[in-house]
C-alpha cells in the first residue's frame, strides 16, 4: 500500500510533486531523497503529522528531528540570536550536508520536532527533488532518516520501501542518493561550535570558515547534547566488529570462524576470496553494504578499519554499528 514514485529529471514530475504536497499538507508522511540520505518528512509545524514520522521509525521521542527548509531566508524566519558563525556557514555551505542547531523561535515548530528542546537542527538540502518538493510545499519539513530506528539510513528509495512498506503512503524515488552518509551536524549555540555528529562536511572544511570547532566526543559528559548519540545505530542483524585493516590477521579470522563452521562477511577495499560474502566500504556504499550483509546468511561480519582523516565520518558510522566491538 505504499507508492513509490520515480521522479528523474527527464519526465514531467508535476503530477508527482503535487501528490507528495498534498499528503503531506493533510498530515501524511512523505518519504524523499537528499543528497545524504533519504527522508522520511511531515509538516514541521503539525504535531500529530510529526508524531507519525516516530511512530514508523520506532523513533524514541526524546530524540529530535532535523528540519528541512529551501533557503537561508526561510531558516532565518524561525530561529533567534543567530551567531555570526552560523551566517558564515549558512553561506558557505547551503545548500549542503550541514546541519545547524540553533535557537528556535518559541512556538513556531510542533514540539515533537525539537523533542521539547529550545533548540533546533536546521539545513537546507542539496537534491533537486527536495528542494522541488519544499517549494511547492512552502513550509518547512521535519525530517529524520527514513529507515527504522537502529537500522542503517536509506540511500535508496528501495532501501525505504524495505522499512516503510504499508507504513507511509508515499515515497518519492531520486535514485541513489550521492553522499551516502547523514549531513554534519554543527551545534552553533556554544562557543567555539560543536560537531555533534561527523558527516561530508568536514571539521577542517568549518574552521576555514569559522575558526575554531570542537569534535563532540572532546567535550562530551554523561549527557550527549545530541540526544540521538545515545542510541544504537546502523546496526545489520547478524553482530558486526571491527577489525584492522591488515591481510594476513584478516584471513585467520575468516579461516578461525569457518574453524567454527560459520559464514562470514566481509566489508573491504580488498578482496578476500575466503570470505563468504564480500562487499564494498566506502561513504557512498556503506549503508548498502550493511543491508545486504541482511539479504546474507552471514552469521557474522567484520569491517576493515580505514585510517582517520579523510575517513572520519564513515569510521564514526562503522563504529557505531559495530558498537564499538574489535574483533579478537
Ligand atoms: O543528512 C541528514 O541529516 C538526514 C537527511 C534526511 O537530512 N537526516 C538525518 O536525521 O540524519 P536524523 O533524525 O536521523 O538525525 C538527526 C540528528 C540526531 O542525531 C539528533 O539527535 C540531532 O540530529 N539533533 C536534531 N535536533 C537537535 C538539537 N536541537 N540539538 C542537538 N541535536 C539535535
Ligand atoms: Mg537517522
């Protein structure tokens, strides 16, 4: 009973886009593609429309959700003491993979959407239908991933009929979508600004434009400032660890655990002929691979380490769908 629809640029999406307003204008979940990852929006100022996008994630409550707007302006309308900083990103990187948190306007947004904080998390995506969509709807969208709490983020829209089928009534179908991981997000209500969670937008990339930033996991105690840091994340059925990326104790895990008459799969940049099933690690693979180690009989899976840097934001993921267990 869902509908997926495709909309690519070579065909007249009116008729699509005009179905996508209208659901989600009566209160309805609407599934769409960003270029991170794919949504699952309602109108962010309908609460009982908000409380349905929980409800087929099997979201937690206390976790907010991203808003998405399709200019600096709009975002502007509904947020107060904006830094600086967070003009200078809003520049230089909307649309893109960033997530503000700023202060929200008391009383614009259902309460739902910031789980009852002050603040709220706020980008403008860089995907033509997202945008196409939030044009035509002209109000602003709240918007998590669009799986299941806990399972890996869609990057396509197969990956959102898989989790959402007979749960929402419409899914818009971009193709793949090119980033593959969630947008950074960036809380500019403390100073020096805080990265909450890594993403395409890289720590690096925000102190050539603002100077100093923190990585969360620096100044974080007991209470994550990013509610949703507390939950399991990404996490395939069969247990997954990580493991350094090194051929030779590769291949005496693979043969130590078919010791055990076990199936194992793999998620490298290398081959491993012995490993029962093999599939790809990179940003833009990485969701995808997690799922079809899913679609496998694997009773286990271990990923290759990648050096930091460069491979902060897919490692960050990797971990925490490893839970943060080595292989040994
Ligand atoms: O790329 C993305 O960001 C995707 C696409 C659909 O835009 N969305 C996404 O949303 O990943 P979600 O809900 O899966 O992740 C939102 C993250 C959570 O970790 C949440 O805790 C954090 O942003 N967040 C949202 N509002 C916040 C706030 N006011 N303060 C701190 N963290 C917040
Ligand atoms: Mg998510």
């Amino acid at each position: 009973e869902t509908k997926t629809v495709l909309v690519d640029g070579d065909v007249n999406n009116e008729g699509s886009y005009s179905q996508a307003v209208d659901y989600i204008r009566e209160g309805q979940v609407v599934a769409f593609p960003t270029e991170t990852v794919y949504g699952l929006g309602a109108d962010a100022m309908n609460a009982d429309a908000v409380a349905k996008i929980f409800e087929a994630k099997g979201r937690p409550t206390d976790n907010p959700l991203i808003v998405h707007v399709d200019s600096k302006e709009t975002a502007l309308e509904f947020v107060e003491e904006v830094s600086d900083k967070a003009l200078q990103c809003m520049d230089a990187f909307w649309p893109g993979a960033l997530t503000l948190i700023m202060h929200a306007k008391p009383d614009t947004f259902a309460t739902n959407v910031t789980a009852g904080l002050s603040t709220v998390g706020i980008r403008v995506p860089d995907h033509p239908v997202a945008l196409s969509l939030l044009k035509r709807l002209k109000q602003p969208i709240a918007a998590p991933s669009a799986n299941k709490s806990g399972k890996p983020s869609p990057t396509l829209a197969e990956h959102v009929l898989f989790d959402m089928n007979g749960k929402i009534p419409f899914i818009l179908d971009g193709g793949p979508t090119k980033v593959g991981i969630e947008s950074t997000v960036l809380d500019t209500t403390s100073s020096p600004p805080v990265i909450l969670r890594p993403g395409q937008v890289t720590k690096e990339q925000l102190e050539q434009v603002i100077g100093t930033v923190r990585l969360s996991s620096e100044t974080q105690g007991n209470t994550p400032k990013s509610p949703g840091m507390k939950y399991a994340h990404y996490a395939p059925s069969a247990p997954l660890y990580l493991i350094e990326h090194n051929s030779k104790l590769i291949e005496k895990a693979i043969d130590h655990i078919h010791g055990k008459s076990k199936k194992i799969a793999v998620l490298s940049r290398e081959d491993f002929a012995a490993a029962d099933y093999l599939f790809p690690l990179s940003v833009d693979k990485l969701y995808d691979s997690l799922r079809k180690c899913d679609q496998t009989d694997a009773d286990l899976i271990l990923a290759c380490v990648l050096p930091e840097g460069e491979n902060a934001a897919l490692m960050n993921r990797l971990e925490k769908a490893a839970d943060h267990k080595w292989f040994s």
